[in-house]
C-alpha cells in the first residue's frame, strides 16, 4: 500500500510516532525527597489476572525509568 510511510525506529519510537491515537494515562510517584513526580505513558493495557471482579492495569516501561525504580522503592 503506497500509503503507508516508512518509519525509522529509534530509541524513543513511541514519542515521534505521537500521531498514532494512543491513549495516554499520567502516573504519579514519590521520589527519594519525597516530591511527587508524574510521568506520561501510552503504554498501559487493561489486564485481569485475579478475575474480573478486580480492576488492574500493566505499565510497560523501562526498569531503568525514574516511574519504575519510584514503584520498586516504594
């Protein structure tokens, strides 16, 4: 299909790519100083592992990211 655009895909795909309707959700943590910091992703899934009478979401993001060493510390 001569349509579709070629894309080169580099480190951060999903933030050039921003044309894609993706929704975005803002996830708030506390860091080290207790400041509250938000971060942007578009990358979050409902999920059910423990049935569908709980609601749950997976956030796929780096394990370097400031959000996931928040998470794990806290």
């Amino acid at each position: 299909m001569s349509s579709f655009k070629d894309l080169r895909i580099v480190d951060n795909f999903y933030q050039t790519s921003s044309f894609f309707p993706m929704p975005t959700i803002l996830v708030s943590t506390v860091d080290d100083e207790g400041k509250t910091t938000l971060g942007a992703y578009s990358l979050c899934f409902p999920y059910y592992i423990a049935g569908k009478d709980y609601y749950a979401m997976i956030l796929e993001c780096r394990n370097s990211s400031n959000t996931a060493q928040n998470i794990l510390k806290r």
